[in-house]
C-alpha cells in the first residue's frame, strides 16, 4: 500500500506499506507480483531471507509481514539501499533487518529463502553465489524473466559446478510474459 493511498484491509490481508522513492518496486510489475506470490507460498515463519536486487524493499518487508526472523536485502543502487531501509522500518521491521549495498548475496552467510527480482542476465551470472548463499534444504525464487530467457536460467540452474550448493528446479509460474522460477538446494546428506 502506498503511504499516499487509504486501504480497508480485511483480516486476513497482509499489508506492506511502501513509499517507492526512486527505487524499482511497487507491487504491480508482473515480475514483482510473481515474487509475492511465491514468498507466499514458500515462506515459513521463523527463517531466514535474503532479498537480492531489492529496489524499494517490498519483498524484503513483504518477507518480514509474513513472519521471517531475519532479512537482509542487498542491491547496487544506493537509492535502493535507502529506499529499502526505510520501507523496513516503516513497517516496523528494522530491527530484523540489514541493507547493504552489495551486488551479489553477503560473503560467508546463508539463508532458508533467498528472492531475487532481476534480469535473466544477472540471475544467470548470479546462480553460484545465490546456490552457495542458499541453506542445504533452502529455497530460492527467481523472477524478473521474460518467457523468452527461461531456458537461460534453468540453464545457469544445473551449470553451477560445486554438487553440493547446486540448485534443483522445482517450477515456474507465469503472469503475461514475466515467468519465476522457485529452485531448491538438497538438504545435507547425513554424515
């Protein structure tokens, strides 16, 4: 919901509120929709979630109204950077949360979910960092594809040569042209 905007919520609504700025995100991109969708579907209350490519946070705040203990969003723009940190404490989630200007997941961490909303191109070029980043038994939702790039990504998805940080592809959902792909990384086999 935009700040500017009135909203009679229903009970059961999940309710963002985003001031955009100049960031990328407000909810109604195909893209951004298909992203939603899928947190929640795959979001579990008590995980993890990395928000890659974060724009104006709403997927990142989305993730934190759906119950994740911890977000971290990361993205290359610094007005993105700050959009997000606001919009996260807007929702009164900044301390669940930290934003930094990075261009591919934080060294060293892992998540339970990790949603990305970018390009084919960067999600192609992202895939070992955004399998290392996933926690064996984890789940990563790409979007912002085109229908045309699909096959690119699936590609990217098996090319990632370390076995064991390699995501499996699980399905796509589509709205108009706009496709994501929801991809899980096995769980740890038993030592």
């Amino acid at each position: 919901r935009p700040t500017s905007l009135y909203y009679d919520a229903c009970p059961d609504d999940v309710v963002v509120h985003l001031e955009s700025g100049l960031a990328f995100g407000t909810g109604q991109h195909e893209s951004t929709r298909l992203a939603l969708k899928a947190l929640e579907r795959y979001l579990r209350p008590g995980i993890s979630v990395l928000d890659v490519g974060c724009g104006s946070g709403i997927l990142a705040c989305a993730a934190g109204m759906l119950g994740a203990e911890q977000i971290d969003a990361v993205d290359i723009d610094p007005l993105a950077v700050d959009a997000t940190r606001r919009n996260l404490a807007l929702n009164g989630l900044a301390s669940l949360s930290s934003v930094e200007e990075l261009a591919q997941p934080p060294a060293g961490k892992a998540y339970d979910l990790i949603v990305a909303n970018i390009t084919a191109g960067i999600l192609s070029a992202l895939m070992p960092a955004l399998a290392a980043a996933t926690r064996p038994g984890g789940i990563c939702i790409l979007s912002g594809i085109i229908d045309s790039q699909v096959e690119r990504v699936q590609s990217a998805l098996s090319a990632t040569s370390n076995q064991a940080a390699r995501l499996k592809f699980e399905e796509i959902a589509a709205d108009g042209e706009w496709r994501s792909i929801a991809a899980t990384r096995p769980p740890a086999l038993p030592r």
